[in-house]
C-alpha cells in the first residue's frame, strides 16, 4: 500500500504543479513576495490514506498558493496516516514510515520546490533513529517531532543528538506556555524545549509556529538566552507586535519565515516585516539566509547566503 500511496500523491502533485506553472507563465504578474528567494520551513502535505479526502485539491492548493506568493521552497513533513490508522501526536511506527515514503516520494517529484523533514515518534526509539538514518539517505534535511513526548524527557535525547551529529535541525512542535495538559498529545512548551537545547549544544531546534496560538511572549522569555533556539513564525495568529515582540527577544538572526497550514497568514507576516523596522539584510535573513545557514549545505539547490539564485 506504502508505495502505492507515494506514488499517487506524487504524481498529483507533479501535475498540479506543471498546470500551476503554466497559469502563472500564462498571466504574467509578479509574485506577491516579490523576486528574492523565500523558504517557507513548516509545510505540510497530505495524501489518500489521510483522512481528507480532497487531499489532492489540498497539496494543489498549497503549490498554487506557493507560486502566487512566490515560495521558492517547502520544507514540509507528513504526520503518518493524520490520525486515520494511529493517532497524529503517538504514530504506529508503521505511520511514521509509510508518510515519510510519501514525503519523500513528493521531494523526489518536486525537486525544484520541495525539501522534506524525516517525522519520527520517541516512544519508539529504535525505530526513530532508523527512520532518520533511512531519511537522510532519501534526501530529508531535517528532523520533525510533534507531540509524542514533552520536549525535556529523556526518550528524545538519542533523536537530538542523531540529528546534532548529522547537521540536521529538528523543527518540534510547541504550544505557547502549555497551562494545562491536553488529550492526545504530549504538548511542550518553550520552557520545556530550551532544557532539551541545553542538553544538546550542538543541535539547532526549530520552535514551531509562535502565532499559532497561546501566550507567544512566554516562549520569548523562555529561549532569549538559548543560541541554539530559533523560532519559525507560522501560525494562524497574526497580533500586532508579535514580531516586534519576536525580534526584541531573538533578534532576526533567529527567526524563520514559516506557514504551517494557513499560508494566508504567512504572507501577512511576510508584509509585516517590512514595517518592523529591519533593514534589508534582515528581512532577507528572516526569509531566507537563516533557513541556509540552519539546514545542510547544499539543501536548497544553488541558493547560498552569498546571493547565489534559487
């Protein structure tokens, strides 16, 4: 079934986005975002043994969005089946490796546009740490972890050092100032991801969507002083001064330009960077030269932070 899924994905993926080209080519305006190069870090796709059934309307739709904007990249994972065969946050391992055929599957489809993280689950650790070693093998620049354990227990160390040792970041997702537990996941927040940072110097963690909901100033404090912290500004939420607040807190040489689901909300926050009183080099950091600098060299094609094209 795992390679049938991969393949169909891919295949309507590849053909969305060979008819999105050509109606942009077609109408010949300019991208929203302008001509500098832009990686979004948190994107997601879906596939037919998801539980959405307009899964492929839902992968064009992200491509369309992406090339109106002008996204040069989506570095995206696959939760597993998406809670359809095993829950989202506490995949079977059998989940975990059938989305990441998938996304792998879309990467090798979309080379020009598409970067994939490995997903792995810590309550099976062996597994995770194969899962990694088989993703980098497929091309994967990174590591996703959702919310199968707090961030701080001890099962997610060997999964953090794997990925210190290979250069890969790990993008975690975070609740902003988790006050209470939640049924079907283990959510961390970002007090909880700092102590797991600490532990691991030498690994980059992505704090995952700062405006998708909760007390965003919390995880400010939280990670200010952890170097090795960087936060991707996807999410639903876009208050005024949350990016103010942000560069206050991290400067931008830590933050990331993200969309997570609502990519209309990423292209607001993309516009407000332009009147948060950075100067060029800056925005150019936040949209693209700190995703360089995080993920291996080479990952997003010619693209370097010397000006290379995308």
């Amino acid at each position: 079934m795992t390679e049938t899924v991969a393949a169909r994905t891919a295949a309507a993926a590849r053909a969305a986005y060979d008819a999105v080209r050509e109606a942009e080519s077609a109408r010949g305006a300019p991208t929203l975002a302008g001509p500098a190069p832009l990686i979004d870090v948190h994107a997601h796709f879906y596939h037919p043994a998801s539980p959405r059934a307009e899964w492929a309307a839902v992968n064009a739709a992200r491509l369309r969005a992406g090339e109106r904007i002008g996204i040069s990249w989506h570095v995206a994972s696959i939760l597993g089946t998406w809670g359809l065969e095993s829950p989202t946050y506490f995949a079977s391992p059998a989940d975990v490796t059938l989305g990441n055929d998938v996304m792998f599957a879309l990467q090798r489809a979309l080379p020009d546009r598409v970067r994939s993280y490995v997903h792995v689950g810590p309550n099976a650790p062996a597994h995770a740490l194969a899962e990694i070693d088989r993703g980098v093998a497929a091309g994967a620049i990174g590591v996703k972890l959702a919310a199968g354990r707090r961030a701080d227990d001890p099962l997610l160390d060997p999964i953090a050092e794997r990925a210190g040792a290979g250069g890969l970041p790990i993008l975690h997702h975070v609740w902003q100032w988790r006050r209470r537990d939640w049924p079907m996941q283990e959510a961390s927040d970002g007090v909880e991801l700092a102590r797991l940072a600490a532990r691991h110097p030498r690994t980059t963690f992505i704090l995952a969507h700062v405006g998708g909901g909760g007390d965003y100033m919390h995880t400010y404090h939280a990670v200010a002083d952890v170097p090795n912290v960087v936060m991707d500004l996807s999410g639903s939420g876009v208050d005024r001064g949350m990016l103010d607040a942000a560069i206050a807190a991290v400067g931008p040489r830590r933050l990331l330009w993200a969309c997570d689901v609502t990519i209309e909300t990423g292209l607001a926050k993309l516009r407000a960077l332009d009147h948060a009183g950075l100067d060029a080099e800056a925005i150019a950091d936040v949209r693209w030269r700190n995703a360089v600098r995080l993920f291996p060299p080479g990952s997003f094609g010619g693209l370097t932070v010397d000006g290379g094209a995308p």
